[in-house]
C-alpha cells in the first residue's frame, strides 16, 4: 500500500477508535445513573405495550443510533484521511519528482518549496542546497577532466611532434631532441604526479599525526631557498609553534607549493628585489599559515580563481616556470581535507596573500 493510503486508513481507524471511546463513555454514563429495575413508558410506535426496563429500552434506542454514527465516521474518516494524506504527502511528490529528474541527470532543477518552515520545507531547502553542491561539483570536474586531456595531451602531442622530426630528417640532432624529449616527458611526469596527489587530497586517504606547521614552512623554506636566491627573491620566515592534525607529507606539499607560488609569483616583479613572507600563528581554536609576496597586482576577482585546476596567473604563463596549473588547486584540496580553509586575497601595493586555517589540537594530546 501507499503512505497515502496507510495514512487514510490510520486517521480513519484512529477516528473510528475515537468515536466508540466516545459511545462506550456515554453508555457507561447512561447506565450508571439509570437504574436497572426502572420503567420506561415509550410511545406505541416504537413497541406495543409501552412498558419495558429502562436499561433494555435505552439499548434499543442507542445501537441503531450508535452504529448509524460510527458507520458516519467510517466514511467521514476514509473521505478526509484521504483528501488530509494527499495534501499533507503533495510536498513529499514534488521532492520525488526533482529526485527523479536529479537521476536523470538534471541537476539545475530547484523545488524551492513554498509555504511555512516545517519538517517538509526543511528537507526540500535541504535538497536544493545539494543539488547545487552537486551541480557545481559535477561542473568542477568536467572542467577538470578537460582541461587535464587537455594538459595531458600538450606534452604526448609535442613528443610526437619531435619524433616525427627526427624520423623524417636525419641531419636534425639527436642530441636536442633527446634533451627536449626529456622535458616534455618531465613535464607529462610532474603533471600525472600532481594529478595523483590532487585524488589521494581529496579521497583523504591518509593517516593524521600531530605536525607543526612552523617545521614546516622552514623546511618549505630552505627546499626552495636556491630557487628565491637565483632570482633575487628575499624570503622571511616566522611565526609560533601552530600544531594541527593531518598528514605531514600532504602539509608539506601544501607549504611548499605556497611558497613556490610565491616566489615564481616574484619573476615579474619590478626591478626592486622581491619578497616573500612566510608567517605561522595561532587563533583560539584555529592554526594559521600566511604566504604573502610581492609582484605584479592581481584584481580582486581573479585572486579567487587561481585556486581552479590549470588557472594561471598571466605573468606565469610568460615564464619558464609556469608548472602544471595544480599548486593551488592541491593546496585547495589539502586544506579542505583537513578541514580547513583556503583564502586568496590581493595585496594593495601589489602580489598575493593566502591565508590557510586548519584546526589546532594540543602538541602533547593530538586533541
């Protein structure tokens, strides 16, 4: 059976129940202040004689009474229980309906159900709310899958390119192919490591210990110290002991590819010397880590989009240096597995600011 149906037939039973409560206690009234041995004198109508005990004559007079009324609500239970279930339940076929089209594959669909907050409008807000969740996840990683074809197939197409070359003219040098081969094929390699990390990110497949970030941007610091001093880029580390729980390898790669971002941020600066400043704080129940630098300005609505996989800035895309397009996107996705957050935010006298917030837990306890 239906809910719609079960809901009928319960608020008719429970009607029903009601009713011959409400009969019994009128019965057991009448027959309390009724005594047995009394007679009643009835019209001739009714019964020839027109003497009988009371008690037998209110019993005759009371069932067909008694019985015409339950029979009542009977039907007046069924009728409004039904015409009650369908406009109580009609909330209810709206969200099947936009579940069965979200099946589908519609994911633009909205119930945006009317009327007051109940239990209904709850779930139908509920649903919307991950349907948009779910729309634009599904919109992030077909753009995702895109553009990796596309990053994917830069490097394959120009190895083919240079072995066709090479195949076809024999005075070309091996040796530069051989060279440029092997910095495509470095290339394609970074690119499907970076591709890996951004899944084991986001799927959190990893084990959570206690790590300092301040080790941490120190030791991001002096990986990277060579590549700040060949480009005369300055980089200030500080900050206190800001313990979070997490994976140390995965907040590693989170502060390395922040300070590198940094310093390739750098590459077009003005002639002055660039700067990078790497700070690590702690607020009440949060740990923060800061990656300031310096360099050309960024409007304050593409600073939101370097997080997006590929999405360069356009003086790194000018430069020797442009990686793959995932160092934000990565940081993005260690950040939210660690349930964290990621901010990017434009600084007035030029370059970037990304502030990351994760949760702090005691150095001692892990908790």
């Amino acid at each position: 059976m239906s809910v719609r149906v079960k809901l009928t037939l319960t608020y008719a039973g429970f009607l029903m129940l009601a009713g011959a409560l409400l009969l019994a206690a009128v019965w057991v009234f009448l027959l309390r202040y009724v005594p047995d041995r009394a007679t009643l004198i009835v019209p001739n109508n009714l019964s020839p004689g027109g003497v009988f005990p009371v008690r037998s004559s209110l019993l005759r007079l009371f069932a067909p009474r008694a019985a015409a009324v339950l029979a009542f609500l009977l039907v007046f239970g069924l009728v409004g229980g039904w015409l009650l279930a369908g406009r109580m339940l009609a909330p209810l076929a709206r969200i099947t309906e936009a579940t069965r089209m979200a099946a589908n594959g519609s994911l633009s669909h909205r119930i945006r159900l009317p009327g007051s907050r109940d239990e209904f409008r709850e779930l139908a807000d509920a649903f919307d709310t991950m349907l948009a969740r779910l729309e634009a996840h599904v919109g992030e990683q077909q753009r995702f899958a895109a553009n990796a074809s596309h990053e994917l197939r830069t490097p394959l197409a120009v190895s083919k390119t240079l072995l066709d070359v090479a195949r076809t003219d024999p005075d070309h040098d091996p040796v530069q192919v051989i060279d440029r081969l092997h910095a495509v094929n470095t290339r394609a390699i970074n690119l499907t490591e970076a591709l890996l990390l951004l899944s084991r990110a986001q799927q959190r497949s990893f084990t959570r210990e206690v790590v300092d970030l301040s080790l941490l941007a120190e030791e991001a610091t002096e990986t990277l110290l060579p590549l700040a001093e060949k480009h005369g880029i300055t980089v200030d580390t500080r900050g206190d002991i800001a313990t979070t729980a997490g994976s140390h390898a995965l907040l590693l790669q989170l502060t390395t590819n922040l300070v590198q971002n940094a310093i390739l941020h750098n590459l077009h600066d003005l002639p002055a010397e660039g700067m990078v400043w790497v700070e690590t704080a702690v607020r009440r129940d949060r740990v923060v880590l800061t990656v300031e630098n310096t360099g050309e300005s960024i409007s304050a609505q593409l600073a939101p989009t370097l997080t997006e996989p590929f999405q360069r800035g356009t003086e790194r895309v000018r430069t020797d240096h442009a990686g793959v397009g995932l160092g934000l996107a990565i940081v993005k996705s260690i950040a939210h597995a660690h349930d964290g957050t990621l901010t990017l935010a434009p600084r007035a006298a030029g370059g970037l600011r990304v502030t990351v917030e994760l949760p702090a837990v005691s150095p001692h306890t892990g908790s």
